[in-house]
C-alpha cells in the first residue's frame, strides 16, 4: 500500500510540466455501516472517517481522483428497528482503511480559471479497497478477533455539490455509499478454518458502507490547455 500511494504522488508531481491543475486536500465526516449487525438506515453517520484527496481535472468537466481515508466501522442491534435484531443484540466496533480511485464528474463546468463564484454538483464512481480486521461472534456472542486482515474490493457511488471559496479553495460536501465484494466486514462470515458454524445473516447480501462529510482542497498548478478527452 506505501508503494501505491507513492507512485500515485508521483503521477500527481511529475504531470505539473504539461500545465495542468491539480487539487489535494482533506476530507472529514463520518461514516456508517449497512449489513447483518445494526441499523439499515444509509445516510446515519455514527463514527468518525478522515481522509486525503489528490485530483488531476483534466477538463472543467471531469477530473480523475484518488483518495485515502481512514474509519471507525460499527453497528449496534439495538439501533435496528429489526425487532429480532434488537433481541439479538449484537454489536462491533472495528476500524477501515481505503484506497479509492476514479472519475469525478461536474453536470456543468467548473473552470478554476473563471472569476466569480461557482457551485456545481458533482458524482464520482470507480473502484476502493479497504482494509479491515476480521472478527467473529463466539457461541456467547462475543465479538472475537480471528488475527488476520483482508481487503475488500467496492464500488463508489458518490454525489456531491462543491464551491470554491477563494482563488485557490473548494469546499465539498458529499455522500459516498460503497458497495463492497465481501460479507466479511461485521463479523458475519468468518474466513478462519473451524469458524465457518459461526456464520449468521443473510449470505445473499453483501455489506455497504457510506461515508458523509466536507471535502476542502487546495488548487495549484498553471492555467490549463485541457484535453480532449
């Protein structure tokens, strides 16, 4: 994981000669899950998520994005309005972290190089993988370490508004779902030999989790001749 993230700042640093405009910057909010343990509410942010936001805007209209962010992941039953959940009472606490890479897409230009005030929504998509512990509930419900970690590849769906605010700072808002390839995130379905008895929820249905909160980037680099693209 080091050595992608440096190669992708060093994609970002080397580009700067082809005079284009580049933006890095933070992003911080929350974050919420959806999936065997907890509440299915999407937008329920109940835990701390922050992160770091690299952008290449290759037109006024699209910009390719990478960024990384770090997150609490937990679920309660009793916050479930699942009667049968809220009778279980299951709960976990674990952490996340995700590498994200894709296109972000205005529905009208957002040219850095204008004058005035600009707010223009946005969506971005493209592929994440994220980094979690694996757990387990034992036969007495306890939440239970299996000491091992996996990656779990999604997809971002993410929909947003932005504004820059001086000549050289945007602000974001946005909320991001992420549809992950595992059912492995809330201890649902241990991965560990001899753990498998221990697998409860729906096995059809794989686990999301949504990030929400502001975005605050940077801009630099020379006026751009934008591509065709």
């Amino acid at each position: 994981m080091r050595y992608l993230i440096l190669f992708l700042f060093s994609i970002l640093f080397t580009q700067t000669s082809h005079s284009q405009i580049y933006e890095v910057g933070v992003f911080g909010g929350g974050s919420n899950f959806i999936g065997d343990i907890g509440s299915t509410t999407y937008i329920a942010p109940d835990a701390p998520a922050l992160g770091l936001l690299l952008k290449w805007n290759r037109s006024p209209r699209h910009s390719w994005r990478v960024s990384l962010i770090y997150s609490d992941l937990v679920g309660k039953d009793s916050k479930s309005d699942d009667p049968r959940r809220k009778e279980r009472n299951y709960s976990f606490d674990s952490n996340l972290l995700e590498i994200s890479a894709g296109m972000e897409y205005t529905f009208w230009d957002f040219d850095l190089h204008t004058s005035g005030l600009k707010a223009v929504p946005y969506m971005y998509s493209g592929i994440s993988v994220a980094k979690h512990g694996n757990y387990y509930f034992d036969a007495t419900g306890t939440y239970t370490s299996e000491g091992t970690d996996s990656w779990a590849f999604g997809i971002p769906m993410v929909l947003g508004v932005k504004s820059n605010i001086t000549n050289h700072l945007i602000l974001g808002f946005e909320v991001g779902a992420r549809y992950t390839f595992s059912d492995e995130l809330d201890g649902s379905v241990p991965d560990s030999e001899g753990l498998e008895v221990f697998s409860f929820g729906n096995i059809n249905s794989n686990d999301w989790y949504v990030f929400t909160g502001f975005t605050l980037t940077y801009t630099f680099g020379q006026r751009p001749c934008y591509c065709n693209f």
